[in-house]
C-alpha cells in the first residue's frame, strides 16, 4: 500500500488525492506520464496499513467500530485488486463487529443485570428489616396498651368519673358557646355559608366533567388539529395561511387555558400539580401565553420568540397524558434517567478528564504546516475540547481525530504512534462501557412498561366487578363517584388514624377497642351536628373536598408511609484510628494522632476538601495551553501551588492518623487514596522543574479530577 502514481517526468506524485496501485489493482494513466512506483508513504499519512502488527491492529480496530473501514477495502482493493479482499474485510466485520463486540455487550448487559438483581435482593431485605422493626415497635405498643388495660378496676373507674365529669362539663360549655354562635348568625357568615354551598357543588361538577369521556375525546381532538395547524406551516408559505395560523394558535390557547384553569377550579392547586402531566400542560400554557404577549408587544427580538414558539410543539406530547400505554412509557423513560443520575455524573465526569488530558496532551499541536487551516475538531479549549471528545464517544469520525493527533506528534514515524492509545481508551471505555450502560438501563426499565399497563387493567377490571353489585345494590344513586367519594372518605379516616413517621406507629390503629370509642364518639358527634340543619351538609361537603386534597397530597409525599431504610438520614461511618502505632512514632492515644483524627472527620473539612477538587479542576480547564507563559496562566500556577499545598496537608493529616502502608486500615490500603498520593507527588514535582521540561509529567496533573469519585463511592 505504499506504491502511488508519479509523474515520470518531475517525479512528483500525480494525483491530488493519492492512492495505492499495483499490477491487479488500480492502473496509472501511462498515456499522461504517470507510473506506479514506491516511496509513499502510504493513505491516511500511513496510519492505516499491516506494515507490522501495531499498525495492524489499528487497522482492525478500526474496521470493527465500522467507522471508515470501506475506505481500507479500497485501498486494499487499488493495490492488490478485488478478487479476494472482500472476503477478509466482510469476515471482519461480520464476526468482529457484529458478533464478538455485541457478544461483549450482550456480556455487560448481563452484568449489568445481575448487579441490578443483587440490588434489588438487597433491597428486598431492606423491606423485610423494615417490617420486622415495624412489627417490633408493634408489639411494643401492644404491650403498652395491654399494661394500661391491666389498671386496677378501681382505680380505672375512679379515673374514668373524673374523666366523665370534666369532659361533661366541657361538652356542656361547649355547647353553651356553640348555641351562641348559632343562635345569631350574622348576614355574611349566611352568604359566605351558601357561596361556599354553591361553590363545592360546581366544582363536583366540573370534576365530573374533566373526568368524563368527552372531555376525554374532546382534548384529543384539539390536540389532534393543533398538531395538523403546526405541520402546515411550510417555507414561502401565502399570507392567508399565516394569518389562518396566527388565529388558529390563538384558539388553541385560549382553549387549553381554559382547560387548565377548568382543571385547577375542579382539582384545587394541590391536586393538579400533584401530577407531573399537569406540570407539564401549565408550562406549555404559560409559555404560549409569553409567547403572545412578546410578540404582540413586540419586547423581546424575533429570535427569542422563535425560540418560544417551539414551545408550542410540546402541545403534542398532551396526548401521553391520555394514551395509558403511552404514558406508561414516558413514565418508564422517565424512571431510566433517575436511575442511571449517577451514570450520568459519572459519564460527566469522563468527558471532563479526557477533556483535560487532551488539552494537555494535543492543545496546540494541530497546526500542522501542511494543512492550510486548523481542524475544527481541536484540544485548545475547554469547551473545543469537551466537543472533541463527546463526537469521538458518538464514533463520528472518530478515526479522522486519531490521525490528527498521531501527526501531532510526527506521526507513525516517531513516538507519535503512541497518541493513538489515547483514542483507544477514549473509545472503548466511553462508547463501548459507558453508553452501552445507558443502553441496558433504558431496556430494562422500558420493559417494566408493559408490565405496568397489565396492572392498571387488571385494576380496572376489577373495580368494573366491583361496581357491578353496587348499582345493583343502590340503583341508580350506586355510580362509580360516590364509590369513589366513599373510599376516598374511608382512607381519610385510616389516614387520621395511622401515621406512620419512620417507623414509629400511632397505637390507636392497632387497638380494636379504642377504634370503636372513636367510631362511637364520631357518631355522637354527627347527631348533634344532624341538629344544626345545613351545617352538617356543608361540612360533608368540605370532607369531600378535603379527601380529594388529602389524596393528592398523600400521592405527592411520603409521611404516610414508612420510610425506607436508604431514606433515613443514616450519618457516615468514621473510621477509628487504628491500633498501631503510625510511622512508628505516634501511638493510638498520641494527642497530635487524636487531634489529627478529629480534623480529618469534621465536615467542616470534607466539605473544604471537596470545594478545593472541584476549583482546582476548573483552574485546570482555564488553562490556555497554546502558551504556558500567559499572564492568566502565571496566575492559575499561584492557585496550583495553594491547592496542591491543601491536597498534601490532607494526605498528610490522613497518614498520621491512620498510618501510611504497613498495618491493616492503613492510608495506602485504599487505591483512592493511593491515586490521591500519585496525583499530589506528580504536582509537587512539576513545580521543581521548567514547563517544557515536565510537559509529559504535567500531564497526570489532571487526574485530580478523579478525586471527586470519593464523594460518589461514599454516597
């Protein structure tokens, strides 16, 4: 592959973009002078051939992630022909890219699985610890009420008469200053008492409405010819479609305005934000409704109302509210990127570091003097280099980087070559590991899905069958509301009887006697509260109105539940000092050692720490690493020497107290805290030498940004 087509004459290669010929292969024009001779250095600057066994594997490599691998056919093909080099390259792809790499991943999904299944073991038993701490303090309360049923009878009775006389006596003046206030109602408390009348049952009607099928269809609908409107808009577009599409928005606002505030007026506020759909409409309607006013009162540039006018595509996705497979779905989606947050922080965390490390290693080198301008794919900023290495992760021309950053350094010729280990690494570990990851997370999660919808019908039938015997029972009046208003009502009295605050339980709910002196005493109450007249029908109606609320909020939060044991505020474990006796001079009772011990554990000093990793790393990223001896950089290398300072007195501090190699829990038996050790020695190092002379030593400076996976392996 190393043989072109020269000019016979001037001995320069002939063609302006090169390629490999051969006897069976690509044929010189010999009409125009041209010959196929040797002394190229071959396609892709020589990069890509099987020279040797390095340049080799790349080349495999290469093919396997099925990026630019037709490219090797056919300067395999120019220069041996194309009798057989189809068969080598087809094989590869075939059993290297699409059976060993997915069997790879197929192998990490499983793992992956695994884990999550050992994960989920574990919290089961969580659950179970949970349950047997709930039946413990149980018993415990059992226990207590069984002591207080066992008062002596005398004493019980003689307690019970006071009891009775005082609580006579306030029911007496009680009733006293009730029959006051009743007797006298002023002319507002009677409006104020027949509006509030009026306005419960309204919003029970509406509440009918938003959850009729109708309603249902009817928002379907809109959406359906909102979506219509929006697909109609097209370039060049006549002046009467503009303005039909500027009336109908304003429509469909209006309408979905209506339909929020109709559902607010009906749910109250706390039951409709309760659901993240509604959320989601109240933006979208908030956003149209800026969007109008902006454009109307001309405030904000056509640009920024463009921007907010794609709001109004969001509309579409109000059908997911209405789709219950559909919604499911979202819902699923929405669970993956909860659960792989920290995947996320972590895959953050790599394009950082990678970020950093090419800036240090290839910021500034890809100005070559045979290229006429800079690639835009570059390391000589932040934020360049952070594009860089994402568009490498997604394995877009991933291939075309990698040359530019070997001919960075002179190329395969030189020790050039060995930046290509960069881009390996980069490539397996990000796209391979890390998105593949995210792969199997969303797969597993979406799965649940279907599962999900199975549920929610089985839960529809049976509350069909349950409906059934009602209207039989209750004619006409037997509707699926009052069922519902009746449950409702019913968990509300559980609710006021339970609550549940960690583990600890109200005894009440576990006393079946006690439960019937309330029952009791509630109906002596409604008997007196039968007396009043419309008093007893307006305070039915706001229990109604208050289920409803309860139950939103009830869904919204978690009091009325135990909580789980990851839930409880479970303080850090701290390590004790060890045993020994560290650096053989400070014994475990050494004041310095237990003053040291004190400090290292305070979160006043991890805290600190922390906020230290976390500015140092973006000191790193403002670097300028096109010229080291900027002013901006003098005043980064001030930061770098305080920083380093704090880093060596933590691991300091940290030594002494627990020791630094030989004994069991001391500082370097954790690979943490050795990379902490290689990070802070190769800084102080650095600073003893000039910046040209340690570039390569600078370069393990960045991996200070590893320090905060500490944080995440705690949490």
């Amino acid at each position: 592959m190393h043989k072109t087509c020269f000019d016979n004459v001037t001995g320069q290669i002939a063609l302006e973009d090169p390629h490999p010929c051969g006897d069976a292969g690509f044929q010189c024009n010999a009409s125009a002078g041209e010959v196929c001779r040797l002394h190229w250095e071959g396609p892709n600057h020589g990069i890509i051939n099987f020279d040797n066994f390095g340049l080799a594997m790349l080349t495999v490599f290469q093919c396997v992630t099925n990026e630019g691998w037709t490219s090797v056919l056919y300067n395999v093909n120019d220069a041996c022909g194309n009798a057989w080099p189809w068969i080598y390259f087809l094989s590869l792809i075939i059993l290297g890219s699409f059976f060993v790499l997915n069997l790879v991943l197929g192998v990490l999904s499983g793992e992956f699985s695994k884990e999550r299944e050992k994960a989920k073991a574990r919290g089961d038993f969580h659950k179970l610890r949970e349950k047997q701490q709930i039946e413990e303090d149980l018993r415990g309360y059992l226990d207590w009420i069984t002591q207080a049923e066992d008062i002596e009878p005398d004493e019980g009775a003689n307690q019970d008469e006071d009891g009775r006389l005082e609580l006579e006596a306030d029911k007496l003046e009680g009733e006293a200053s009730s029959q006051e206030n009743i007797s006298s109602p002023s002319w507002w408390e009677v409006k104020k008492r027949q509006f509030d009348r009026h306005n419960r049952r309204i919003r029970r009607e509406c509440r009918k409405l938003v959850k009729s099928q109708a309603f249902y269809w009817i928002v379907i609908v809109l959406v359906f010819l909102n979506t219509i409107t929006l697909a109609s808009e097209h370039h060049d577009q006549p002046n009467w479609l503009d303005h039909f599409q500027e009336q109908a928005n304003i429509f469909f606002v209006a309408l979905f305005t209506m339909e929020m505030f109709l559902k607010m007026y009906s749910l109250g506020f706390q039951g409709y934000f309760v659901s993240l759909f509604n959320r989601f409409d109240c933006f979208v309607v908030i956003s149209s409704i800026l969007e109008m006013v902006l454009l109307y009162t001309d405030v904000m540039p056509p640009l920024g109302v463009s921007v907010l006018r794609c709001v109004r595509l969001l509309r579409i996705f109000k059908v997911t509210k209405y789709w219950t497979s559909l919604c499911n779905l979202v819902a699923s989606l929405i669970n993956s990127v909860r659960s792989i947050a920290s995947l996320l922080l972590l895959l953050f965390l790599f394009i950082v570091i990678f970020a950093l490390l090419g800036m240090q290693v290839f910021g500034g080198r890809f100005n070559y003097k045979d290229l006429e301008e800079k690639p835009r794919h570059n390391f000589d900023s932040f934020v360049q280099a952070l594009l860089t290495v994402f568009q490498i992760l997604t394995g877009e021309d991933w291939n075309e980087v990698m040359y530019d950053g070997i001919r960075a350094y002179g190329g395969i010729g030189s020790y050039g070559a060995l930046a290509c280990i960069y881009f390996i690494i980069l490539f397996i570990c990000g796209n391979y590991i890390l998105l593949n990851v995210f792969l199997a997370i969303a797969v597993d999660n979406l799965a649940d899905a279907d599962s999900l919808t199975g549920v929610e019908k089985e839960g529809e039938e049976e509350e069909e069958g349950a409906e059934a015997p009602a209207e039989e029972g209750e004619g006409d009046q037997g509707s699926r509301e009052e069922m519902d208003d009746e449950m409702c009502k019913r968990n509300r009295r559980k609710s006021e009887a339970v609550k549940l605050d960690g583990v600890a339980i109200n005894h009440v709910a576990f006393a079946p006697d006690k439960m019937n002196q309330v029952e009791i005493r509630i109906n002596e109450d409604d008997k007196e509260k039968e007396e009043n007249g419309e008093k007893e029908g307006d305070e039915e109606e706001e229990e109604e109105e208050e289920c409803e609320e309860d139950v939103g909020s009830a869904i919204g939060s978690t009091g009325a539940r135990p909580r789980r044991m990851s839930e409880l505020d479970m303080p850090n474990k701290i390590l004790p000092i060890p045993n020994y006796s560290s650096f053989f001079i400070f014994s475990p009772t050494n004041k310095l050692r237990i003053l040291c011990h004190q400090i290292i554990n305070h979160s006043y000093f991890g805290n600190a720490v922390l906020a230290c990793i976390l500015i140092s790393s973006a000191m790193l990223a403002a670097e300028d690493p096109l010229s080291s001896e900027t002013p901006r950089n003098k005043i980064l290398n001030y930061f770098d020497i305080f920083f380093t300072s704090v880093f060596t007195v933590e691991i300091t501090l940290k030594a002494i107290t627990y020791g630094l190699i030989l004994h069991k829990g001391s500082f370097c038996r954790s690979a943490f805290n050795i990379l902490d050790i290689l990070v802070v020695s190769v800084s102080l190092i650095s600073f003893g030498f000039d910046n040209g002379a340690i570039s390569v030593v600078k370069i393990l400076r960045v991996l200070r940004v590893l320090r905060p996976l500490r944080a995440i392996n705690r949490a």
